[in-house]
C-alpha cells in the first residue's frame, strides 16, 4: 500500500462516503438496465425470446434489466450480440 492509499484502496483524500453514496445509486447499472430494456422492446423481442437466443432464463435477464445485477463484461456483449445490436447502444450514456 502506498502512503496515498487506505486500507480500501481510495486515495486519502476521497471522501468513503461519497464513494459509497455514488455505489448505492447505481447510476450505471440504472443506464444499463434502461437501455437494455428500450433495446429489446424496439428490437420487438420479449424477455423469453431473448432468453433463448442467449441459453439462459428470462429471470436472469429480468436481474440485468431491473438493475438488480450487473453483467459481466462478456454478458452484456453476449446480450449485445443476441440483440443484434452494438455494445455502445446498451452503454449508451454511461
């Protein structure tokens, strides 16, 4: 550990409270959920539909586009790809 860094890893100066105000809000995961959802429903495909293409349940994606969860890396490029549609569309604003 550096003398600039604490124990979880934030520079001295960052206030940790902050830091977890802005974790508990979530505002990525809110963007991601919300363009996931407009995506699939302008792509006409249901929570089932897309569940299919992508081998999974629809309640595991119903976590993503709650805002429940947030997917890996290579889950949103997998729902990306089973959308037929850009990553960039689904980061959109993030």
């Amino acid at each position: 550990m550096t003398s600039t860094e604490t124990r979880n890893n934030l520079p001295q100066d960052v206030d940790p409270g902050a830091v977890k105000e802005y974790a508990e809000s979530r505002p990525v995961r809110r963007t991601f959920a919300k363009n996931m959802k407009d995506t699939r429903q302008a792509k006409g495909l249901t929570l089932s539909k897309l569940a299919k293409r992508m081998g999974c349940s629809p309640q595991h994606l119903h976590q993503y586009e709650s805002g429940k969860r947030s997917p890996s890396i290579d889950a949103a490029l997998a729902i990306a790809r089973a959308m037929r549609t850009g990553i960039t569309r689904l980061t959109k604003g993030m």
